[in-house]
C-alpha cells in the first residue's frame, strides 16, 4: 500500500506545487525594468498572473525568471489554506535579504491574501511597497507610481464588474500546447469554510464573445488545449443586455418575466468548442448543485470538449455537507455522477476535493466520505484536513472540534482509498489506446514525452521522432496509481 500511497501523493503534490511555482519567464530587453511575478494557489491565480504580466508589459516592464535580478516582485497569492500564507511570509523574509543590497527593489502581494490582509501585511511585512486585491491590477501601474514618489501602493476594493475582458495575458511559462482562459470571476457560493467570496467578491461572467476570440488567437499560435477558468464555471450567465451587471442582476431579471437573451455555460462550452476540432477544451471547477445535463449533453456531442469533470464532494455525508452549506445532498451528488456515467459514459474521467475532519465530524460521517469515494470511483482527489480559515462562515459558528490527530487518521484513510481505487482505474485502460495531446517531455526523463487524454490521465511514452503539439495514439502497456505508460501505435 505504501507505493500506492505514494503515486497518488504525486497527483496531490500537483496542487501542492502550485502554492510555489514560479510563473515568470524571461523576456525583458535592454533597458527594461524587470519584473518577477511568482503565483500561489489555483488555476486562477496563474492566469491572474499573466492578466497582470500583461498590464505591466505595456508599462515597460519585462519579465525575468530571477527574482535577483528584478526592480518589482509580486506574489500572487491564495488565501484558501493557512500554509499558503505562511509560504509567502517565509517568502518575503527571503525577498528582505535582496531588498537590504537593493534598496529600490518595489515589493508587491496580490491576490487573495492582499485582499483578506490588507493594511495588516503593510504593517506586519515591511518589507511590502504594494498591496492590490483580484479587481485592482489595472491600478497596479499607478500604484507602482505611488512607490516611485516614497509612498506605498493600496487597493483592495473589490468590483462587481470587473472581468479583464479586454486585456491579452502574457503567457508565462508556457508550454505552447495549453493555456487558461478566465471566463468568469468570483462566486456567490458561501461555503462556510471557504474564503474565496471575501476575497474575490461576487460573480461576473466575462463577455463570450472575447473568450472565444481569445481561444482563436491561442488556436492560430499553436496552441492545442485550453480550459476555462472559473470559481463555479456552471453558474455561467452572460447577457448583451448591458444594464444587467453580473449573474445576480441577470437572475432577478428572470425571475421578474422580463425577456431577454442569455448565454450560459452549456452554450458558451459549444461556441468555443467550435473554434476548431483540433483545439481541445477543458474546464474547471464544477459545483455539483449546478452542473446540468444541458452541459453533460453538449460535452457529448463534441469530440473535442475532454470527457473529464472536477467535481468537488468535499464530503460524503448530508449534515456536514449542511454545516459546510454546499446546498445539495449526498443524493443530489449521487444523481449528478450517474448523470456524467449515463450520458459520457464509465470512462469519463471525474476528480474531487475532500476535507477531512470538518467540525463536528462524526466517524460513522467520516465513513459516508470513504463509501462515497467508492460509489463514484474517483480518478484522483484533492484531499486535505480541515484548517479553520479566519473570516469565514465556519470559523464564526462552529468549534474546530476534531483532535489533530483524528484529522489526520481520517486523512490518510481517505488517501489510502483513493489511492487504490486510482489504481484500479487505471488498470481498466491498459491494453487500450487513447489519443493524446503532447505538452512536453517527461519530468523522469528526457527519452520520454508525456500528454494527457481526454480523460485528464497523464500518458508517458517514448519521445522518437515526435513534438509537443501533436496529437498520437498511445497504446497503454503499463500504469501507476498516477500515471499510464505506452507507446505510439
């Protein structure tokens, strides 16, 4: 069991990652001021990062790999766990040691933790010059300004219409193969263990018509995947109607009988699907109260929109799912993934997000989670213990109640199931072939090129004569809890 443990602590350690991955490249020229842009968190952070590299290139900055050699650092960063912010103050401890030999070194935090700290990093960190929520990157040049003339740079407001619609982000760190698109930011979900409403404010969706212009740009440069971004990407709603700010005002409209045009995420999946057959489409993340069979529907009828779904349970049991105010049932999750098995089939690929330990968790609820995850057979999870984040709805009404250790127990059940059944998963494709879309060579070896398929599984396979790009069948001959291994047929 340990070396299952272990593979699927490869698939965790892929968000774990994202809390310290450095998404600048090199591209300033003689001259240009450099900037040092390193992001925390989910998917989203990332692309807020090139939004923001974007804003920045046209204020002359360019943008280096080495923080040593930068005039302005930002992290962007994630408040959703506690050990995401303790990353970025051990982080700016390390920045302070540059910043004592290059005094004119600007230091900036956005995102997330900008937005639920705000002056208190200005007080506790000296060390930052800027602090920008979500919503304020367009300020950033003006902020950057404030520091120029010896003052520091603040704003945290927070907006109901700001979407970045019109900026091109700058990729960063690219592979050239795939690529984010934010369709959408904020969320109205409260749930109670969640920061993200706090910090990223209510739900806006971004015009359609720029997302599938953006995935056109990205098609005609090469790239070959891209997967739309949001907080809960099913609650989707645009309309042209421009008096209608965001999903609320679009909602209340309908609700009012009043007539007008509305595209939501189903219709806004298939007109970026039709961009080109070649331009694979991915999406993420799914909240199970709102998923519909409109979406699983239009998800089958193109070949190209990949047959995977992250869909957070969070937990198996209906009363703590109550406490954590994720408004649907274990039922209602259940009816949901025999919907994706009904109309995508058994080998539609789903993942999850558990929380182990939630306040008053009880063992017999703590085993609704593990039969859960063997009802559904998960390809992966998230899986983490509780950590009570201040400001939310959980730490304002409930104790923190279940030992560490007990947490940790649950954890490490959770792991352990997850980890054979992953396994298992993946013994089912050995022996079939799959098309894969090539992003680059292995981690483990130069020798060897991996891709993911339509399913989200990564596939490795021997490099030959073949590019990142390319689309090949992979015959799978072998597999780990984490990976399929192969070879071109």
């Amino acid at each position: 069991m340990s070396e299952l443990i272990k593979d699927i602590e490869i698939v965790d350690k892929e968000k774990e990652a994202c809390e310290v991955t450095n998404v600048s490249k090199d591209n300033a020229v003689a001259g240009q001021r450099k900037l040092y842009i390193e992001s925390y968190g989910c998917q989203m952070n990332f692309s807020d990062s090139e939004i923001v590299a974007s804003i920045m290139e046209k204020e002359g900055f360019g943008t280096t790999s080495k923080f040593e050699d930068a005039d302005l650092i930002f992290l962007n960063t994630c408040s959703i766990r506690d050990k995401a912010e303790q990353t970025v103050r051990k982080r700016l401890t390390q920045f302070n040691k540059v910043k004592k030999e290059k005094p004119s070194l600007m230091v900036g935090v956005l995102g997330c933790m900008a937005e639920r700290l705000k002056s208190q990093l200005l007080e506790e960190e000296k060390i930052v010059d800027i602090v920008a929520g979500p919503d304020a990157y367009r300020d950033l040049p003006g902020l950057v300004a404030e520091v120029d003339d010896g003052s520091k740079g603040v704003n945290v407001f927070l907006s109901r219409e700001e979407t970045y619609a019109d900026i091109t982000p700058v990729r960063l760190n690219s592979n050239g193969v795939t690529a984010f698109i934010s369709i959408m930011r904020g969320c109205d979900n409260m749930c109670s263990f969640c920061v993200v409403p706090f910090t990223r404010g209510r739900e806006r969706s971004r015009d359609p018509h720029s997302i599938v212009a953006e995935a056109q740009d990205l098609f005609d440069r090469g790239y070959r995947e891209v997967t739309l971004l949001g907080q809960n990407v099913d609650s989707y709603k645009w309309s042209p109607d421009n008096s209608l700010k965001g999903k609320a005002q679009i909602e209340k409209a309908e609700r009012k009988g009043k007539d007008i045009e509305i595209i939501n995420f189903a219709n806004l999946l298939e007109m970026v699907a039709k961009v080109h057959p070649d331009l694979r489409v991915r999406f993420s993340t799914s909240h199970p109260k709102d998923i519909t069979d409109e979406v699983l529907h239009t998800m089958a009828a193109y070949e190209n929109i990949c047959k995977y779904i992250h869909l957070p349970a969070q937990s198996g049991n209906s009363r703590v799912l109550e406490l954590m105010n994720r408004t649907y049932t274990r039922e209602w999750y259940m009816n949901r993934v025999d919907a994706i098995r009904r109309i995508l089939g058994e080998a539609c690929g789903i993942s999850s997000d558990m929380i182990a330990g939630f306040c008053t968790e009880q063992e017999k609820e703590h085993k609704d989670t593990l039969s859960l995850m063997d009802y559904v057979q998960y390809d992966f999870s998230y899986m983490f213990y509780y950590s009570e984040r201040p400001g939310t709805l959980a730490a304002k009404k409930y104790e923190d109640d279940i030992p560490l250790e007990v947490k940790k127990r649950r954890l490490k059940e959770i792991i352990e199931k997850q980890s054979a059944i992953s396994l298992e998963r993946n013994k089912r494709d050995l022996n079939k072939v799959f098309k894969v879309l090539i992003e680059g060579t292995s981690k483990k070896s130069d020798e060897q090129l991996k891709g993911r398929n339509s399913a989200n599984k990564v596939v490795v396979f021997p490099k030959e004569n073949y590019k990142a790009g390319q689309y090949v069948n992979v015959l799978v001959k072998e597999c780990t809890a984490a990976t399929l291994i192969g070879e071109v047929v």
